[in-house]
C-alpha cells in the first residue's frame, strides 16, 4: 500500500460503492471511511498522531448530517496541500460546484453517474488529469465561454509572485496564511490579490479559484 483513500459519506450504501470506486482506480490505496464532518476530522487527528502512511486522497460528501463538507475541504486543503481532495455530491448547481473549488477541491464528481463511471475518472488522475464529471466539466466550459471580454487592464498576465498568491488563494489559504508561506506581510498580500482580481477580471475567490484551475495552478 502506498497510502490512504479516506471516503467522507453519510449513506453506508453510498460510501461503500465510492470506496469500491476509489478501489479498482486507486488499487495502491487503502479505503477508510468517515460518516460525518465530526468523524472525519477525529480521523484526521489520529491519523497525525500515528506513522502517517500518507494520505493521499478524500472523497468528500457535500451534505453531511452535521454540516458542509465544504468546510472540510477548505481545513484540509490548508493544511495537507499535497492530498487530493475530490467532491462525490448529488448537487450539479454553480453555487455548489465553486463553492467546493473555492474551498480547495481539485475535482467534482456526480454521483448519478454511478460506481464505473467514477471509477473510470477517478482513474484518470493516473494521468494528471482532474476528476470531472462531464456535466461538471461542460458546466465549466459554458461559465469560461459567457464571461464578457476582459477589459484591456486586465490581460490576465501575472508575474510569478503575482501567480504563487493566486494558486496558494485557489488552496482555500487566507491572506495572512499566504503571507507566511510567501514570506510577505498580510498588507502585501492583499495587495497583490487586488492586482489578481484586476488583471484577470474577477471579483471573488470562486472565480479566481476557476481561473487558477483554467492555468493548471490547481
């Protein structure tokens, strides 16, 4: 075994088929479960207090009896940067979908399209490619093609401090905790998110977030 699947699911019959999924994609992880926020994170906590056999990816459960798994998304991906961290959800919706990639989730799966189609996709990642859904990605495709043109002071080039702030913000990091990893103060850093916004013409963290997965930063 090379590492760990942790699948976040409340419904037993759900979680047992993503984790099977997760199984013939992912032969070299061993799946683990949690039913709630609450579980996943007391796995998490034991999880860092043994031999930490790397944990390399989660599956996490928008609807969850005890909160939003968004929430989880956005603690994991602030402190375990490097696991890969994948949306399995009914909700098909804008709100839902940014709100997850906002938070720091480098894929979204529909739960419509059954155990074989997950697996198939969640295979890819073999290859470097991000877990999508089709609907998901066209959904994507169609918000990148109605966005109106940019303005001309925002030609969406950005220098490479200027990029490191928007993928570490895409991670779902706050401004301060940019600051320290950049080595900047909190001030600098809101400076360079302002010049982000401007240059690539977006006014929110979920858009900046698509714009960072469109450049491959996620």
């Amino acid at each position: 075994m090379s590492g760990i699947c942790l699948v976040v699911e409340d419904q037993p019959a759900v979680a047992q088929w993503i984790g099977e999924a997760a199984s013939t994609a992912l032969p070299d992880q061993r799946i683990e479960y949690a039913d709630s926020l609450a579980a996943a994170r007391a796995w998490v906590a034991a999880w860092e207090r043994s031999d930490r056999e790397p944990l390399e990816t989660v599956i996490v459960d928008l609807g969850l009896p005890d909160g939003n798994g968004a929430d989880l998304i956005r603690d994991l991906a602030r402190d375990l940067p490097l696991t890969e961290i994948i949306v399995a959800t009914i909700y098909d919706d804008d709100h839902h979908l940014f709100e997850a990639l906002a938070a720091g989730a480098r894929g979204y799966l529909l739960k419509d399209q059954g155990p074989q189609g997950m697996a198939r996709i969640l295979a890819r990642m073999r290859n470097g490619e991000p877990p999508l859904s089709p609907a998901i990605a066209r959904r994507l495709l169609t918000h990148f093609q109605q966005r109106p043109p940019e303005p001309e002071d925002g030609d969406g080039k950005l220098t490479k401090r200027e990029t490191e702030t928007l993928a570490l913000l895409a991670r779902g990091l706050t401004t301060a905790e940019v600051g320290k990893v950049l080595g900047l103060s909190q001030a600098t850093i809101a400076t360079y998110v302002k010049v982000v916004y401007r240059k690539l013409n977006v006014s929110s963290r979920a858009e900046a977030t698509l714009q960072a997965v469109r450049r491959g930063l996620l």
